[in-house]
C-alpha cells in the first residue's frame, strides 16, 4: 500500500515535535525533530532529495509524530528513541556499557590509584573521570605512580608482602606494604596524586616546593631532593598536557569526511588539560552535508548517552541548530554551556588538533587493507576487465592565472597511496593557463619513460579535467603509440560536489555510470583528491620559490644569506617590501647603504 503523503500531510500539526517514519513491517526507519512539524515532513515529497533519502521515503508505510511544547524537549526525545530504537538512517554512535575512570578506594589504608569501568560512580570510594578512553586513564595511572610512587599491586598481593618488590627497587613505589612510609605520608601522596589528575598539579607544585624549602632548611637534603625530582617531573607533566598554560573544559568535536569514508574525533579538555580523544566512524546513511552530520552527532553524544557535559562545546563546522543544542546542554549541566565553532587562542589550537586527529583517523580508515580490496574489486567489474588492476596513476593541473605550473602524479596500489612514486612536472614553454598544453606535455614525458621501459606502465591511467584533458590524454597515447593502458577522465558535476562526478571510459563520447554509493566511484574520487591536494602543494611550492628569489636576488649585494635573513625577519618577501629603510637597516647583516639599495629596488 502505497503512503499517502498529500493526505498525511493535510492534518499534520505546524508545532515542534518528534516524527518516526514506519515500514510496511511497522519498523522505525529515521527519527527526527522538527521546530514545525509539517514544514519538515513536507519537504521529504516536495523537495529535490538525494538519492539515499529518497530510497528511504520510498520505504514508507506510516509517519508517526509526537508533539511537545518546545524544540528543545523535541530535541531530548528524539535522542531518547534514537537510543531505544536504534533506526537504521539514523547516525548512531557506539554506546558504550561502561566508561573508565580512575578509582580510589576508601576502604583501605594504602588505596591504590585504579583503573576501573563503570556505568556510573558507586559510593565505594572516589571515581575520577570518566575519561574518553582507555588509554587515557592509563597513561594517567602510569605517569601519577612514577611521581608520586603510589602502588600498583593487588590488595590480596600487597597483604602478603614480606619485602619490598621491584616497583620499589626502580623507585615507582614507596613499599607501604612493608611500612616502608607511614600511612599518614601514603595518604598524602594518594590526595597530591588525585589533585593533579583534578587539574590542579600547579596548586601540587606550589605544595612541593614549600616542603622542599622545608626540608632544606632542616638539612634533610634526602627529602629535599626527592621532591625536587618530583617538582621537576610535575613541571615536565605540565608542559606536556596544557596548551599554553590556559585553563578551561571543553569538548571539541572534529569532522573529517571523504567518498565513502567518515571519520569523528571527540577531544576532551578538562581545566586546560588533553584528557585524550575517542574517535567515531558512523554511517551516514542519508548522505547528510557535514554540517547537518556533526549536529546529529553532537546531540546524540550528549543527549543519548551520560557524558558530563563541559563549559563548551567546540566544532570544526557551525552547526545548523547551535543555540537549541547550547540550550538544552544548560539544562542538562544546570550551568551556562557554549556552544561555538569560530574560537581563537588557544581553543583554536584544540580545534586544529581535534581535526588533525580525525583526517588521521580517517587516512587510516581509507588505507584500510580490506576496504582498498573491496574498492578495486569494484572498480575491475565496472570496467569489465578480466583481473583486478594493479596500479592507478592520476594527474592534475595546478597554477595561479598562468604562474608556476604544476603537473602532479600520483599512484595507488592494492596497498592505497604509493607516495614513494609520486611525482611532480614543471610545466615550462607554453602559453599561461593553458591547461591543455599542461596536461600534454606532463603525460608526454611520463608515457616516455614507460614506452623506454624506464618507468612502470600503470593499468588505468586517469586524467582530471573533463573532456578536453581526456582527448588530449588518447592523443598523447596514439602519438607516442603506447597500449595496454586504460583512459579514464573525471569531469566535475555541475555544482562541483563529490557523486556528482561524469566519468568517461576512453573515449569523451564513451560516459561510465556509476552510482553515487559505488566503492569504484569512492577510489576514483579518493585518487583523484589526492592529485589535486599534490598538485596545489608542488605549485605553491614552486609560486612560492620563484616569488622569494626572483626579486631579492637581481639586487646587488644581496646573497643567499642576507636574502635568507631579510625573509626570516620580516616573515616574507610581502614584509620586505613593506619595510622602510630604517626597518631593513636593522635586519643583521644589512647596513644603511644597502638598506636604502634594498627599499629603491623594491619600491622605485
């Protein structure tokens, strides 16, 4: 029976709520939220819809909807059945059973600092954490015993103790199991360790170095320079885990996203120190843009699993409901919660490192063994070829209205990017911006060498630029005569976004269907991403070469170190040329004369 959407929606109310779209076998596929109900339910039949949102309309059978008295009470249960129902359109992140955080128990006289999952802190002693991750607690662990020498044994190990172990020998440990040290110095140990993993080692430090003072004073030079060495690795700990010396609580959360691939990093930030990272691959099932993806991820971290939620919350994209989810975390936390994606200082350098971590997370996804197996399997039956390809090479054209071209190559295997044999091609003796001549004379010279047998052939050789580059490619081919290499050119769709790619077989009258979900279509994509990416970076290398030694150079009197330390001090040839004579005079190595030389040359 098919859905009747017109009739449906003619009784839909226009208040925010919460919908759940049904199957024929009443199974929930999507649930959603909405400010106005019927604005959003609407835009699923009337509007133009990808292709994977459209395969799920088309499974439709029932919308059910609940309505409540305010987007953010819309907000909070959506993620509540998301939770419960776990619908398969739905961005879904791992719930995890239990968090780890770092125990202290307070049934025993010598605790020990443990590792410990929980679902939740229990009245058995002191829970710090939750931590993001596993490891996170226990470099913690590791690093809090070698300062403070706390033991790591079991109690039923320690109970029968007649002598100290091996952690004592290495000093790791202070031996209270043969009353080595008192319990009242144990304990005070065990509080200066859980105050430093609270954030407060600089209060710890400020302690140490009084009794280190003390100690002094009193000639017991022993002690003083035992908490000497832990001041010194207190302060090393320091520079390690604060991003300069600020302090704050911050979630940042980092999307990186390619064909086919997905990569979240969530990096957690408590009092100015990296607790450590956990990282997120979800499907995205109805190829939402990025910014409608981390909004799904963001309020689904919070709202359909108990994380403390920080002071801030940061993103690597602006999310498109950021005043809702910043309203309903206040509520939550019962305290002020940010919400923001444009930052400075310092939380501008957590964002670049959250986003560093996620393209790493997603460079190891996409160089995933497995996958890259399962891509050039796809890619074999889309072509038709009797065995699987074995090396892809693909080549791009980068410049500045005619500056500096640049020709790159790079090459994939069964092993993914083989940056070894990448290569980049000066581009000299053509007319500025043709990108045609470009693209002939890098092939030329690469199709010589393979055609010498200097070179590796590769199977499918892929060109970027549409039909123009690809007719040029095949005209390089027949000149040169070589065969047994098959012509692949990739033309950017209209609006330039990635599945919307023309693809073309040989020949520009020859087009390759593929569908927008194809793991082919994902390895051409990816390859020739990384062509484009290598092929800006030889250019602007090159730009930026021709730029710093074309003008310096032609002055008398200005070498290679002097033109050096002209672009060390003023941070670029831009800043030479905005300098004044007494600013180049106080460059090193540069008088008044060669100043004034140095500022005519550059300014007239």
């Amino acid at each position: 029976m098919t859905f009747d959407a017109k009739q449906f929606l003619s009784s839909v109310s226009t208040s925010p709520g919460v919908y759940r779209m049904l199957d024929e076998e009443q199974n929930t596929l999507y649930v959603g939220k909405a400010k106005r109900l019927k604005a959003r339910l609407a835009s699923y039949f009337r509007g133009q819809l990808n292709t994977k949102t459209q395969a799920m309309v088309a499974r439709i059978a029932d919308i059910q909807i609940t309505v409540t008295r305010s987007e953010t009470e819309a907000l909070l249960l959506e993620q509540t059945l998301i939770k419960e129902l776990r619908p398969p359109y739905n961005i879904l992140l791992r719930d995890d059973k239990s968090y780890p955080f770092v125990f202290v128990t307070d049934r025993h006289p010598y605790p020990a600092l443990e590792y410990k999952r929980a679902r939740q802190r229990r009245d058995d002693g002191r829970y710090l954490g939750p931590y993001p991750s596993s490891g996170a607690v226990k470099e913690s662990l590791t690093l809090m015993q070698k300062i403070f020498r706390i033991r790591n044994c079991e109690d039923s190990v320690f109970a029968h103790r007649s002598r100290p172990c091996l952690q004592y020998q290495i000093q790791r440990c202070s031996a209270p199991c043969v009353d080595y040290i008192s319990e009242e110095e144990y304990r005070r140990d065990v509080e200066h360790a859980v105050m430093c993993l609270e954030g407060k080692s600089e209060h710890v430090t400020q302690l140490l170095t009084q009794e280190m003072e003390v100690a002094s004073q009193a000639l017991n030079f022993e002690e003083a320079a035992r908490l000497r060495d832990q001041i010194q690795q207190l302060r090393q700990l320091q520079q390690r885990q604060f991003v300069d010396n600020e302090s704050g609580d911050a979630d940042v959360f980092a999307l990186a996203q390619r064909p086919g691939a997905l990569g979240i990093s969530i990096l957690s930030v408590r009092d100015g120190r990296l607790l450590g990272a956990r990282h997120h691959t979800p499907k995205n099932d109805l190829d939402l843009p990025p910014e409608m993806l981390l909004t799904e991820v963001v309020s689904q971290y919070y709202f359909g699993q108990p994380h403390n939620v920080p002071g801030e919350v940061i993103t690597s994209l602006p999310l498109e409901d950021s005043t809702l989810i910043a309203d309903a975390l206040s509520q939550q936390a019962g305290k002020k919660v940010r919400v923001a994606s444009q930052v400075r200082g310092h939380r501008a350098q957590w964002q670049h490192l959250a986003m560093t971590n996620a393209e790493q997370q997603l460079a190891s996804q996409l160089a995933n063994k497995t996958q890259l197996t399962q891509r050039f399997e796809a890619l074999q039956k889309a072509l038709g070829l009797e065995k699987l390809p074995e090396r892809l090479e693909c080549f791009d054209i980068s410049h500045s209205q005619g500056e500096a071209t640049v020709a790159s190559c790079v090459v994939f295997d069964h092993q993914g990017p083989r940056k070894s044999d990448y290569r980049h091609f000066r581009i000299e003796g053509i007319a500025a911006g043709d990108d045609y001549a470009a693209m002939q004379q890098a092939l030329t010279r690469r199709l010589k060498r393979v055609k010498s047998g200097e070179a590796v052939a590769p199977d499918i050789l892929i060109v970027d630029g549409g039909k123009g580059q690809l007719n040029m490619a095949r005209g390089v081919l027949n000149d040169l005569s070589v065969t047994n290499i098959i012509l692949l050119g990739v033309a950017k769709g209209t609006t330039r976004k990635a599945g919307l790619e023309t693809l073309f077989l040989e020949t520009s009258d020859n087009p390759l269907p593929l569908d927008p979900a194809s793991p082919a279509l994902h390895l051409i994509q990816h390859i020739r991403d990384e062509s484009h990416r290598f092929a800006i970076a030889g250019h602007r290398a090159a730009r930026d070469k021709a730029r710093r030694t074309s003008t310096l150079q032609d002055i008398p009197g200005i070498g290679p170190k002097r033109r050096r330390e002209l672009l060390r001090f003023f941070g670029g040839l831009q800043g030479v040329q905005k300098a004044s004579r007494d600013e180049l005079a106080r460059v090193p190595g540069i008088n008044a004369a060669l100043a004034e030389s140095i500022y005519t040359a550059l300014n007239g």
